[in-house]
C-alpha cells in the first residue's frame, strides 16, 4: 500500500476497526501518521500502549464527521474484516464516503460469499456476521454512497476473501480484475437464486458426514478429540449435534479459552498438551482455514498413527 500509493511523512493512514494496532505499527514504522478506530477499550488501549493513536469509538456517519471537523483527511482508509460484522450498512460506508478525500482510496476485506458457497462453508455463518459479500453484493453498496471498486484481489484467508480498493467515482483507474471477477461471480449465479439454490442439501450433506464419521469412529472405539476452538467450530459442532461423547475435549492455543466449555455442546477447551497425553485416534481441526499450521504444529500424533479430520470442502481424513 504505501508503495502503491506513495504514502509518506505527509499522508495519513485511518483503520477502522484496528484493535491493537498491529497492522498499524508497520505504516508508522515507515514514519506515516496512523489512527486506529476500535471500540473496545481494552484493545485499543493495548494500542496506544504501543504508540499507536486510537480512537474508542464504533465506526459510522457520526464518527467520520467528527473525523472531517477534527482535520483527518486519510489518503488510505483500511477496512480488514469489518463490514461483514456492521448491523447498520449503510451508516457504516456513509462513513467511509464522507471521511475519504476526493483522491484517497479504501481497502476494504472480506470474506467471498462465492467460496463459502462453492466450498459448503456453513460453519462460517454466525451471529457476529450480519452480511456475506460477494464483489457483486459490495458494489452494489458502495455505489449507493457514490464510492466505485477500482481493483480487487483474491485472497487464501478465511477460506477465501477479497481485498477491495475502493474511491470516489472517477478517482482511479479501473483495473480488469474487477469486470474479471464481477463475469466470474455471473457465471457462477450469485446475481440470481441459482447458486444458492442447492445450499442447503450441500450443508446437510456435509452435516450427515460427519454424524457418519463420529459414529463409526465410537462404534470402533477410536478416540476423537477437536482442535481449535473457533466461532466457526460452534456452529459446526452445534449443528452435526456433537457433544462430549463423542469428542471428549478439544484444545486451543489461547489462554482465555482454556478451561472453558464450547457454547452449546458443553465440550471442554484444554491446553495443547493435552492431545500428547490422550493420544487420540483422529484429531478433528475445527479452523480449517489452518488446517497446514495446526498439522505442522501436531505432527507429532502421527508417531501413535494418529490421524486428522478435515471439514472444508468435504470431511476428509489426512494421514
């Protein structure tokens, strides 16, 4: 960004909903002025705690106004995972049209609603996200605030997401990628009801799976236990009706979820070191999304012949 861009001393970088500033310190490492936008106190006092200014506030209208009155005029607005999680949409990118100068430019990512579909990932619909974009679906939203996708990229996070760059209509040049991907999404059907249209016998298939797998798996005896306990996990585990019988514990890596029970099924959350001890069978990866991390930091089962389970796109099992 700051080479695409030629941001420097004189440029002003804004992120909306930065936490602890962590993307952030590397703008204002490369001497770029910085403001971070978060809600929650204790995040964002973690932030200025490392030199990053923060703003406590939740980002709309009212905010970029108060933005405008106070002299921020950002060259680049970064917007990461953020607006799938807003409840008022179009408060939300008013914000963004009214803070943005008629020359900057916003990035903004999000999940793409065409892998959730062509991968099944259901575990990824939750109560924290009020909207699922497609390029098609965004456009549509920014172009009622008089803001134009420019350019767009395809991301591996999150199962698959795109980084969208967005400015003031006229402001930049428009790039292939966008009418590229937009005739993608087309084809695809996302513009009609034909690609979601089979959705739910795809969910359900992939939810008689895996009940499939757990009990064939407690009929022989195998022991299962779950890795990662994410958002996406509970809706998985919730929904397939997987409860401590069939998978005893899982185990996650942070510490403020060690100890607790999973929402719903009640499975306890463990410390990693756990798995070496039950030396489980089958061990369940409830982030796919990590699923190469988590098997390099669990090689270690396959010295019992342990094995992993996958979820996305179909239930696997990985040696």
């Amino acid at each position: 960004m700051i080479a695409r861009f030629r941001l420097g001393a004189a440029s002003q970088v804004i992120e909306i909903a930065s936490d602890d500033g962590y993307l952030l310190q590397y703008f204002q490492a490369r001497g770029i002025p910085v403001l971070g936008i978060a809600p929650a106190t204790n995040v964002a006092e973690a932030a200025r705690a490392k030199g990053i200014a923060t703003d406590i506030a939740f980002f709309g209208h009212a905010t970029a106004c108060a933005l405008r009155a106070a002299g921020r005029a950002p060259d680049l607005i970064v917007a990461n995972k953020v607006l799938a999680h807003v409840p008022d949409l179009n408060d939300f990118v008013a914000g963004l049209a009214h803070l943005l100068p008629p020359r900057g430019a916003i990035t903004i990512e999000i999940p793409h609603l065409l892998a959730l579909i062509e991968h099944t990932q259901f575990d990824t619909i939750y109560h924290e996200h009020f909207s699922y974009f497609s390029l098609l679906s965004a456009e549509r939203v920014l172009a009622h605030h008089g803001l134009t996708v420019f350019d767009v990229e395809e991301l591996p996070t999150h199962g698959g997401s795109l980084r969208l760059f967005a400015g003031h209509r006229d402001a930049h040049e428009i790039q292939p990628s966008v009418a590229s991907l937009r005739a993608r999404e087309r084809e695809a059907g996302l513009d009609g009801p034909a690609a979601y249209a089979g959705f739910a016998a795809k969910v359900a298939a992939t939810r008689d799976g895996v009940r499939a797998f757990f009990k064939h798996t407690r009929r022989d005896g195998a022991l299962v236990l779950g890795y990662g306990a994410p958002a996406k996990g509970n809706t998985l585990l919730n929904h397939c009706d997987i409860w401590p019988e069939q998978m005893p514990f899982t185990v996650d890596r942070s510490p403020h979820k060690q100890g607790l029970l999973l929402p719903g099924t009640r499975i306890p959350v463990r410390h990693p070191d756990a798995i070496a001890e039950a030396r489980p069978d089958f061990l369940f990866i409830l982030p796919w999304n990590l699923t190469g991390e988590i098997m390099r930091q669990m090689a270690f089962i396959r010295g019992w012949s342990g094995r992993f389970v996958v979820l996305i796109p179909a239930l696997r099992i990985l040696a």
